[in-house]
C-alpha cells in the first residue's frame, strides 16, 4: 500500500510540478482564449459601428473625426496591389487607376460565413447600400464610371467626394483604408494640366485631419533621399507621428544586398526618418495573370517566406531578425495595421459617444424648426409676426453697421477702395487721368466706415479738378454777347458764365459718381446684416424665438429684392437734390454773391464797375498772351480806368485793306480801319476797363472754385449724408414694411408659397429625418459599444 500509495503520490507531485499538466494553468489558459475571444468579438462591435457611422458621415456630409487609415502615394507605387492584397481577392482596380479620381473608402468586414466575396457600393447622397456584386471585374466598372459620372457632373478633373465600398469576406481582416488618387507630376492626355495641382491640393485637405492614419508608399528602387512625396507627406505630418511608412516592391532591392550591414542599414532608414518611425517592407506576387482567390491568397503569403528566406540565406550574416523582422513582409503590415486601427477606435469610443450625443441634439433642434416652419405655411399671421422681426432685426443691423461694427469679421467682409471700384463696376472718377487715393484707402472697411472713405475720396477728386482750358472762340462769343447788354458788366458776367458751364459740365459726372459708389457701399450692407443676424442668432437665445427664417428662399429673395429698391431709389433722389444744388450755384442770382466775395472786395459795388473789354483774339489756340512787366492783373484788384474801343479784327478784305466791326449798344456798323487810338469816334467812346484773355482766364478760374467750394464744403456733403443716411436710419422700415407687408394675405403668401418652396421644405425635413434615424442608430451602437469597454 506504501508503494501503491508513493506511486500514486509521484504522479500528482510531477503533475502537480509540470505547468504542461497543471488544472490552473489549463484554466488559466481557457479564461485567456474566451478574453480573446470576447475581444475580438467587442473589436468586430466597435468596427462595425465605426463603419456605419462613416457611411453616414459620408451620405450626410458629417464632419466627425473618424479614426481611418489613408493610403497616400504616387502612382504606380503599388497601392492598388495592397489594396487587393488586403481585400484577399482582385479586382483589377490597377486598370482603372488613371482613370479614378476620386476617393475610395473600402470598408473590409470579416465574415467567416462569405467564402466569396460580396461588394457592396453605397448609393450616391445615401447612407443605403446597393445590391451584392460578385464578380471582380463589375467592381472596377463600378468604380470608372462613378467616378466619370461625378467628374461630368461638377465639370472638375477630380472630386473629393469620396466612393463607398463595403466588401464581407472570410479572409479579410476587419480594416477601413481610404485610397486616394495617386500623385502624378504630369497630366495624361485629355486632362486639364491643372490635374497634378488638384489631386495634390485635394489628397493634403483629406489627409490633414489629425485623427487620421496615413500609409504612404514608397517603391523601393527610390532612395530616402530622392523620394518626392516623402516631402509631401512630410508638410501634411511634420514629425511622421501618423505615418506609416510602407516601402512597396521590396523584392526588386533584394539583389543589392550581399551582407548584413548593408541590409540592416537600409532597414533603419538612418538619417532620413524619425527615430520612432519604423517603416514596413513589403512585396507582393508580379503575376499578374488570372488565378482563383485562394492561389492569389497563397502567393501573398509565399512572397512573404521568400522575401524572409533570401535575406536569411542569401545575405552574409542575415540580418538583425529581432529589430526588423516584425517589419518585413505583407502579413507583418496587416497585423500591425488592424491591431493599431483597433486601438484608435478603443481610445476614441468615448469621445465619439459625446459627439454623437451632440449631433443627435442638434438635428432634433433642427427637425423641430422645420416641422414649425412646414406648419408656419398655413399660419399667415404667425408668419406675418415673424418675418416683421427678422426684417426688423435686420434694419437694425443695418443701422449699427452704418453707425459703427467690427461683426462680422471686416478681413472677410470689408473692402478696399480698389476692390469697391472693381466689383461696383465703377472705376475711376469722370474727368481724372490719375487715380485718386484717399486715405485708408487699402483697408478692408464695410458700413459707416467705407461711406465716409468715398466721401473723402469724392472730395479729393473734386478739388483735384481745375477750370478746364477755354479757347478765345468761347471767350469771344460769350463776352461780346454779354457786351452788348449794357450796363457795363460784360467782363464779370463772361467770365461767371464760363466758370458755370465748367461746373455744370464736369462737376456733374462726378456728382453723379459719388452717388453710385455710395449706393453700392449700402447695398452690400444687406448681406453683412444677414450674417450679423445669423451670427446673433447662433449666440443668444434668439434662437429660441419665432426669428429664425432660414429655409424661406422666397421672403429671403423679396426682402433683397425691397432693400435693393430703396437703396436705388435714394441714390435716384439724391441726385437730383445734388444737381439742384449745382444749378443753384450756377444760376444768374448767385453771381452777385460771388462778384461781391472775390471779385470787389468787402462792401464793394458791383453795380458801379462799368466796362468793355478789348482782347486780342490773334494767336495760338487756348494760349493766354504774354502779361506785360508793367500789367498788374492781380484777380480781384481794379485797374485804372481807361479809353478803349471794344474791336474784333476781321479776315482782310479782298481788296487789301482790314475792315473792323465795332460795338457801341448792340448795333454793328462797317467802318474804314481807324489809324491809331488818336484818331477816336465820339460815338463808339466809352468808359471802360481794359481786360485781357488772361485774365478772363484767371477770373473764370477763380469763379470755378468758388463753385466748387461752396458746391463741396457747404451743400453737397451735407446732402448726400441726409440723403442716404438719415433715411436708412428712420425711414428703412417702414418702406421695407410697406413693400412686404401692406398687402393681402394672397399676395403676402407668394413669398412663402412659390412653386417648389413647399416641397423643398418637405424634402429637407425627410433629409433630417434619414440623418435623425441613422444617426440615432449609431449613438445606440455606441453606447453598447462603450459599455463593453
């Protein structure tokens, strides 16, 4: 019995000693196998939910940070070989590579049920999924002609918008990769050359959100130091944090190789990457011929062992197996991939439900206003009551824009004084040849600001502008005809007459110029005050209140429509009003005030300067004679009082001699040449002031900017700001209420009740309602999602 007894005890003691035998450690073996199992099992829940919640991203144009892996590349690196390799079949999507531009989402489900495949493509605008496709070649057709039916569709050479393609196969890993088009340097014939510049442009806005995993390919027969994406890659993810590098065609560098080092520093990339960056090293089967999917699947994985063999056999020392062998082969970046994607989604699980919870919150908010606005259609009076507030809002946004803002953003909004002139279609002020610059004339300014810019502008131009030049012809007839009225104020009144036809001849262009330009600067206004009522509404609890009347095109489009009427309509009126101010200065009764300021003196009498005048109309055009050293034509001071004949030399005559025409009260007569001013008619004398083209000239000139100072300084500013201004502040409303609102029921509902409004408001309520129901349906997955974690 003792040795029966020992040799039983034996037995339990060794099995007891053994951890191959031991019952605990065959427990603890069994809770390790069900922990991975529940794992990945809770993987596959997150993965699936992660996939739904990208499907309606995508249908709905949801921003949400997703954790996706991005395969990035030239072309031809062999992205679409890696993609094959992934999905565990072909498809020949290689084939249509040059011709697909746009984004590919391949969402990869493992099913242990699908011993084919099954691709599914989701509906354009829809989170739905097609039918199953089957066959390999149907998916690349899909795929081109998606892709060219988007292309046409937006008139582009690419499109972000991305294609959704969800495969279910047994021997695919559950991994989500986006594939973008592959960057190419020059555009294939029948591609705008701006091609290379778009898909660049569009892969750097995909690639930059920085939840995003990149995988970037890089053919192995290209060095570290030549690779030209690495650069791209390099200003998308500076510190290659995100980056999984994957060097493609391995096997081409493997004849290079003959001893260790060379192997092991080619591997670490020393000196060109990241000390934390490790890249992958792949290579995958060059026969391209058509084989069943479980021999392509096969020559994937022989690759794999070759690769490994080669450099164990057929290098001097091998390699460094415990540094970089987890890094070589396909199978080794698969691994890596989906066990990297896993955690991503693990960490992001929390924050995901936090953001879907929001979502859910904002298109209920969302849902319930549309559904108001629907039954708001057969309310007129709620209707009624709630576009008088919005349009009220809006005057006074209006109204705090002309008096003074910064909101909205003026580096968005405002304008400079160039791009006012471009976009008014304006241009430069009538009668200048040089631009005229005013003041902050380079600042983006917007409202009360920029109205005050063009009204300093219009100044500077006005002041800008001279007398114009005046040849001895209009001299001539004007003073002669005014000579000839007696009372011995020709002289005065010729030149008051030429300076009035001046201003009313280029004072009036610009006159009208300042209007328009200040019509445009109030009607920009409008949008402004849009986006500072939806900024306001976004903020404050507006939002709560009956004002929101987004979704309402037609009242939108008549709103403008007013505003826009009224604003022409003043600038109609104010130019009238500032031409009647510059016939005022240019009528008859007011030169005496003008006579009286510069041209007498203080207290001086014009009534009691009587004269003719004797000017030389021989000489060059438009040339003011020569002033004699000992003439004093200082404008406003009198000359001596002489005798002189008002004379006008004629043609000579056929016969030789000269003949002249002399004035004396409005009756001509012929006369013989008088031989010197010795030889003087008694009755052709009269007492007169002697004056020359010159300073008729100077005295036109000096009447020209007394108009125009009196014109500028005293009239005009102040009308064109009660012109414009004050009605915006006091009148705006009510001629905005009058136009919209004092009307029937029938014809105030027109705005409301277009052909298509309804039904538009119906549609983005069912769009809301799709977005409501999917997105409901993930926030669910999620909260399972987050419990099990």
């Amino acid at each position: 019995m003792a040795t029966s007894n020992g040799f039983l005890t034996t037995p339990t003691k060794t099995m007891l000693n053994d951890k191959t035998y031991s019952p605990s450690i065959s427990r603890k073996h069994h809770q390790s196998h069900r922990k991975a199992t529940d794992s990945s099992s809770s993987f596959k829940a997150r993965f699936e939910a992660y996939n739904r919640l990208q499907a309606a991203a995508v249908a709905f144009g949801e921003k949400l940070p997703i954790p996706e892996i991005v395969a990035i590349g030239g072309q031809s690196d062999g992205k679409s070989s890696l993609l094959e390799a992934f999905l565990g079949f072909r498809f020949n999507v290689r084939e249509v590579e040059m011709g697909t531009r746009r984004p590919l989402i391949l969402q990869m489900v493992h099913d242990p049920t699908a011993l084919d495949p099954r691709c599914r493509f989701q509906e354009e605008d829809s989170e739905e999924y097609g039918g199953p496709i089957m066959l390999a070649s149907t998916v690349a057709d899909t795929i081109k002609s998606r892709t060219d039916a988007m292309l046409k569709k937006t008139k582009t050479a690419v499109s972000s918008k991305p294609i959704v393609m969800r495969a279910e196969y047994a021997h695919c890993p559950n991994l989500t990769i986006i594939d973008t088009p592959g960057f190419i340097l020059k555009a294939k014939k029948g591609e705008p050359e701006s091609t290379p510049d778009e898909i660049l442009s569009m892969v750097k806005s995909l690639a930059s959100p920085p939840h995003l995993i990149l995988v970037f390919l890089k053919q192995s027969s290209v060095e570290w130091c030549s690779s030209l994406w690495l650069d791209v890659v390099r200003k998308i993810d500076p510190t290659l944090q995100r980056t999984v590098i994957v060097v493609s065609k391995f096997d081409n560098r493997l004849k290079e190789f003959t001893e260790r080092r060379e192997v092991d520093n080619y591997l670490s990339a020393s000196g060109y990457l990241g000390e934390n960056t490790r890249p992958f090293f792949v290579a995958l089967p060059k026969d391209k011929t058509t084989v069943s999917n479980d021999e392509f699947r096969r020559k994937v994985s022989q690759v794999d062992v070759d690769i490994l063999h080669h450099l164990q056999n057929s290098v001097k020392g091998g390699f460094d197996e415990e540094k970089y062998k987890s890094q070589i082969g396909f199978n080794s970046l698969r691994d890596y991939l989906q066990s990297e994607l896993q955690k991503r989604y693990k960490e992001a699980a929390p924050a995901t439900l936090a953001l879907l919870e929001q979502r859910c919150s904002e298109v209920t908010t969302e849902l319930n206003s549309m559904d108001s606005k629907i039954n708001a259609t057969s309310d007129v009076a709620h209707l009624r009551r709630s576009s008088m507030l919005f349009t009220s809002a809006i005057c006074n946004h209006l109204g705090a824009l002309i008096d003074g803002a910064a909101d909205p953003d003026p580096h968005q909004w405002g304008r400079t004084t160039e791009e006012e002139k471009s976009e008014s279609g304006i241009g430069s002020w009538p009668g200048l040849t040089t631009d005229i610059k005013p003041p902050n004339s380079t600042l983006r300014l917007y409202g009360g600001a920029a109205f005050e810019r063009v009204m300093h502008e219009f100044r500077c131009a006005t002041y800008s502008l001279e007398c114009p030049p005046v040849s001895r012809e209009k001299v001539a007839n004007i003073l002669l005809a005014h000579a000839g009225r007696g009372g011995g104020r020709g002289t005065a009144e010729a030149a008051a007459e030429i300076a009035y036809l001046a201003a009313r001849s280029w004072l009036a262009p610009l006159l009208d110029t300042a209007c328009e330009r200040l019509a445009f600067v109030l009607t920009n206004l409008f949008d402004l005050a849009m986006e500072r009522n939806h900024n306001h509404l976004c903020h404050a609890d507006y939002a709560k209140k009956d004002v929101d009347m987004n979704g309402y095109v037609g009242f939108h489009a008549a709103l403008r429509h007013s505003y826009s009427c009224f604003i022409k309509s003043l600038a109609k009126e104010c130019k009238k009003l500032v031409r009647h101010h510059l016939d005022s200065v240019t009528s008859a009764y007011s030169q005496i005030c003008y006579e009286s300021d510069f041209l007498f003196g203080a207290g001086g009498n014009p009534y009691r300067f009587e004269l003719s005048a004797q000017i030389p109309l021989k000489g060059q055009e438009n040339v003011p004679p020569t002033k004699r050293a000992d003439e004093d034509i200082t404008p406003g001071k009198l000359v001596e009082t002489q005798e002189a004949y008002m004379t006008v030399l004629e043609t000579p005559s056929p016969d030789g001699k000269e003949h002249a025409n002399y004035i004396e009260g409005g009756v001509k007569k012929r006369q013989s040449r008088i031989k010197g001013h010795s030889k003087l008619l008694d009755n052709l004398r009269v007492k007169n002031k002697s004056f020359s083209y010159t300073e008729i000239c100077l005295l036109a000139a000096q009447h020209f900017a007394r108009i125009r100072e009196v014109l500028i300084q005293r009239s005009v500013t102040s009308a064109l700001h009660s012109g414009f201004l004050t009605p915006c502040r006091q009148r705006l409303m009510v001629a905005l209420g009058l136009d919209l609102f004092a009307v029937n029921d029938e014809k105030f509902m027109d705005m409301f009740v277009a052909p298509g409004a309804i039904d538009a408001l119906h549609n983005e309520r069912d769009s809301l309602q799709k977005r409501q129901k999917i997105l409901h349906t993930c926030l669910s997955e999620f909260k399972s999602v987050a419990t099990a974690l």
